[in-house]
C-alpha cells in the first residue's frame, strides 16, 4: 500500500472519496466531508461513509492523510465503535464582543451560529 498512497497532503486537500484505512490496515470507510474551520486553520475532524453509516472520526484520531488514503491512529476495532456525526454539537467559548443584540436576548451568539451553520452545513 505504501507506494499507492500518492503524497502527503494536509487537510484542506483531502478529496471526498478518499479510502480511509485503521491502524492496523483495515477499510474502515471513505472520506465523506472534512469538518474544519478553514480560516482558523482548524481541523475538526472527517466525516466517514462506511458500511454501518456515517461515522466521526476526531482529529485526534487522524494520522497521516495522502493523496489516495488516510491512515486513522486506532485500529480496526476502535474504528466500528466510531461514533454517528448527529450527536451533540462542539462546545466553543465565545467572547463578549462577539455577542450580538439579539443574540444576547435569547444567549446565542452570531459566532455561535457561524460555527454550527458550517458544521452541519446548512
């Protein structure tokens, strides 16, 4: 498989599609959506396709990304306990000044808003 890895990639080159293999070599699923905040220069995280369903791996979890694989940090029986994107959204600090008028009233910030619209892509 070495050889058919293609180049080192960072994240924001990382093709839906994409093959994604567990520590030990196993096909866990293919790269559906990589979840990031691009102008941070965040990496959340990929969203996999597999044969159980849509599955989320961490960041944490992910190694090395090439051009044709991603190689994840936990083997095979780490990965089929991944669990479902649907669950309960990041929790992230907002300051003061990002507050807006209306969002204070109802203790949403447009930042808030921001970061969940492009975490469930809406």
């Amino acid at each position: 498989m070495e050889g058919e890895r293609g180049e080192r990639i960072a994240y924001t080159a990382l093709a839906r599609g994409t093959p994604v293999y567990s520590s030990d070599g196993d096909l866990v699923g293919h790269v559906k959506r990589v979840m990031a905040v691009p102008e941070k220069d965040i990496f959340d995280g990929l969203i996999l396709s597999t044969a159980a369903g849509e599955r989320f791996v961490d960041a944490p979890e992910t190694g090395e990304m090439w051009e044709n694989a991603v190689l994840l940090k936990i083997d095979a029986e780490e990965a089929r306990r991944l669990p479902d994107p649907g669950g309960n959204p990041a929790v992230m600090s907002v300051g003061p000044d990002e507050v807006s008028e209306r969002g204070a009233r109802f203790g949403i910030s447009r930042a808030a808003k921001r970061f969940w619209g492009r975490m469930s892509g809406r």
